[in-house]
C-alpha cells in the first residue's frame, strides 16, 4: 500500500518543541510579576501599619479630649505625640483648623500657636496655615480621613490626615528598576545567545558546504570514470550494445545518487513536506542500500535487523533515510577492530505513541566528555569527516519531524546507542499496519 501525502495544515507538518528562549521569556515574565506582587504586598503593609497608628493616634486625642489641644501648655505635649511618626500627618478640629503635623515639609516652629488661636476665634487664616490647609486636601486625596471620636460624645471631635510613608514612595520605583533590570539582562542574555547562535550557524554552514562537496564527489568521480569508457568504447570503433547499455545504467545509478544528494541538502534549510510512510521500511531499504557497501566498507561487519508492526509516523523518506545512512556510518567507523555487529530495529512505543528507531554497535563507545559534544556542528572524534552527520540529524529530527534523538548507551568499549523517537500524529489509530 502506498503512503499518501498528508494534507496541508497541522497535521502535515509537526509542532516544534517549545524552545528555551520561550522558556526563558516565560521565566522572566514569571519573576516580573512575582517582585510586583511582592512590592505591592509590602506598600499594601506599610500603608495598613500607617492607618493603624493614625487609628491609634485618633483614639488617643478623642480619650485625651480633643479640646484640650487648644489650651497653649498642652499642644507641646500633642506635637510631641506626633513627633515619632515617620509618615505625614496633620491633625485638625471641627473647623478644618491644623493642630499638629509632622513631615508635611512646615516645621511646627514656623506656625506660632497664636497663628493657630487667631484662626480658630477670629478666623483670620495665616499664610502658614492655609499651605497647612492646601496640604491636608492633598493627603486626603491619598488616603481617607480618620475622624477622632469619643465614646459618648456625639459628632466628631476632628480629623488625622495622613499620607504614605517614605519608604513606600521609594518602592513604588523598585517594580520599574526590577523590571529595567531584567530588560537589560534578557537583552545582553539574547544578544550574547545569538553571537553563540551566529557561530554555531557559520560552523554549521561551512560544514555543510565541505559535506556537500564530499558527498557530490563519489558520483561526480563515478560518472568521470564512465564517460571515459563510453568514450574508449567510441573510439574503438565498434562498441557493443550490451556494453554500452551497462555503462548506462551504472551512470543512472549515480545520477539517481545526485538528484539524492541535492534533494536532501535543498531541504536543510526549509521546511519539508511530511507524508505518512512506514518507518521500518524506510529502514529496511537504507540498511540494503549499505549492506550492498559493505564489502568495500567493512566486509567483517554483519547488521541484524529487527523489525515491529509499527503505525505510519509523518516523516520526509530522504531525510529520514540521510538520518539512517549517518547513524549507520558512524556504527561503522566507531569500530576499533576489522569484525562486529550493529543491531538496527523498529519498535512501537504503543504508551508514549511514539515510534523508536534504535541503532546499536559494539565499537568503542564515547566519554561523557564526547557525548556532551556529540550533536555540536563541526565536533569530530574520527581521523577524517566534518563533524556534521549528527548536527544534522538532530536537525532533521528535532526541527522537521518534531521528534528527538539521543545516545541511550555509551561508554568506552561497550559501543553506542543511538535512539531516534518520531511521534505519532494525532489522527492516528492505535492498530498497527502489521
């Protein structure tokens, strides 16, 4: 049965995972709103401590009498019960008249208590005690009077005006520097990750180009060799028929290796199209592709094969078959003697609807130092290569097909283990096309 192209949309082309810089964002998002809510939590308590000492202050000029801050030998002792207020505060009568103040930017000295008699029994308003006056609207557009009253006696006796303490106008500022401060560091963070990014890409891009050139040179060096026999055939005068034909179709195969070859590399840098395909048979066919190769690669080497009933994943079949031929070609060059096996199989993880691709080789396996680096473009531990069959299967995989690839299993001299997980779309049915 042949694999029919997905339809256009979501299900033709993967969600990508979410990215770090999305994580990132988020993180810093989180922490933003967290100092201001930690800020307001703080100036929401200085204020509340605020109107409970002006509430005390109140309920102490109502016991104390209020009328008795008129008499001129007790308002020295109902400034110095202000005095300790750290916040601003004015205190007046019935008639709107101020009292006693503390931080309102008036020291009490520069208001003479006769100021204050002439205002209350003459009601002649100083200039000192109109800006007291002007100062007190302005606090009560902040905060809401407190009225002192007495048990007892009807009406009130006065009012405690008040504003915010100091310290809660300086933090009202800290929310904004916070968030200035994460600002600056998002963007010297973003700004240093796409200089590490930029690098990353110019390693990539310059392994690529040496990539393509190694892989364009086999068939280009093939069809040489077949064009110069074509040409000692011509020029031996009489070229037979089924020679001719032969060389042919050697020189097909090679050209059918470069339209691969381009195929593959023109999907590196766009977004392929998917279609739903088996993954073992995919498999299958790549591992006959090498197993034909190999008494010229490594004739010793034998690749067993092992196969589940599996779904149909979304993948691209060249793509997916140059994440084979890498992973197989590393299996190879990691041995450290002429024999060995590599163990290539399918399985269907039905709980994680997930399909697994599993490559195993009994070669000389890789330090945690190497498998830290093993995915990085241009990182090489072989003699010869570019350092780049991983960076891009991890490309293809992770980016195209929104699947992952790791090393399950390494270590020195017990081989690797490379596991490729492609998921399931979502209209897939949990019966397998056994």
């Amino acid at each position: 049965m042949t694999a029919r192209p997905a339809k256009p949309g979501r299900a033709g082309r993967p969600l990508r995972p979410i990215t770090h810089r999305v994580y990132l964002f988020l993180a810093a998002v989180l922490l933003m709103m967290a100092l201001v809510a930690h800020s307001r939590y703080i100036i929401g308590s200085l204020n509340q401590e605020a109107r409970s000492q002006c509430t005390v202050l109140a309920r102490f000029f109502a016991v104390a009498t209020f009328e008795a801050a008129q008499d001129p030998s007790l308002q020295p002792i109902f400034r110095d019960v202000v005095r300790n207020i750290n916040f601003p505060v004015v205190l007046t009568d019935t008639k709107g008249i101020p009292r006693a103040w503390r931080h309102v930017g008036i020291p009490a000295e520069a208001v003479p208590d006769s100021l204050i008699a002439r205002a209350d029994t003459l009601g002649v308003v100083a200039p000192a005690i109109a800006r007291l006056q002007d100062i007190v609207r302005e606090l009560d557009r902040v905060n809401e009077p407190i009225e002192i009253v007495r048990l007892g006696h009807p009406g009130a006796l006065g009012h405690v005006h008040y504003g915010e303490p100091p310290l809660v106008a300086r933090l009202r500022w800290i929310p904004y520097l916070e968030f200035g401060v994460i600002v600056g560091l998002l963007f010297f963070g973003y700004a240093g990750w796409r200089s590490l990014q930029a690098g990353e890409q110019r390693s990539l891009w310059a392994a690529l180009a040496k990539e393509t050139a190694h892989q364009l040179g086999t068939p280009l060096s093939s069809l040489l060799g077949w064009t110069g026999m074509l040409r000692s055939q011509a020029e031996s005068g009489a070229p037979s028929r089924e020679k001719v034909m032969e060389i042919v179709e050697e020189m097909d195969r090679d050209l059918d290796r470069l339209h691969t070859i381009t195929s593959r590399f023109a999907q590196v840098g766009s977004a392929p199209t998917l279609e739903r395909a088996d993954l073992a048979t995919i498999v299958s066919g790549t591992v006959s592709y090498v197993r034909r190769r190999l008494p010229q690669m490594a004739a010793s080497v034998s690749i067993e094969e092992s196969y589940e009933p599996a779904p149909r994943v979304l993948l691209h079949p060249q793509l997916i078959t140059w994440v084979v031929e890498n992973l197989l070609k590393n299996a190879l060059d990691a041995r450290e003697k002429p024999q060995g096996t590599i163990r290539i199989g399918v399985a269907w993880k039905r709980a994680e609807r997930r399909v697994e691709l599993t490559v195993a080789d009994d070669g000389r396996g890789m330090t945690p130092e190497e498998r830290r680096h093993a995915f990085d473009p241009g990182y090489t531990t072989k003699r010869r290569g570019w350092g780049l069959g991983l960076a891009l299967a991890r490309r293809v995989v992770h980016e195209y097909h929104g699947g992952r690839i790791v090393i399950a299993d390494s270590a020195p001299g017990r081989g690797t283990t490379v596991i490729v997980s492609l998921p399931l779309p979502p209209s897939t049915s949990n019966e397998s096309n056994a």
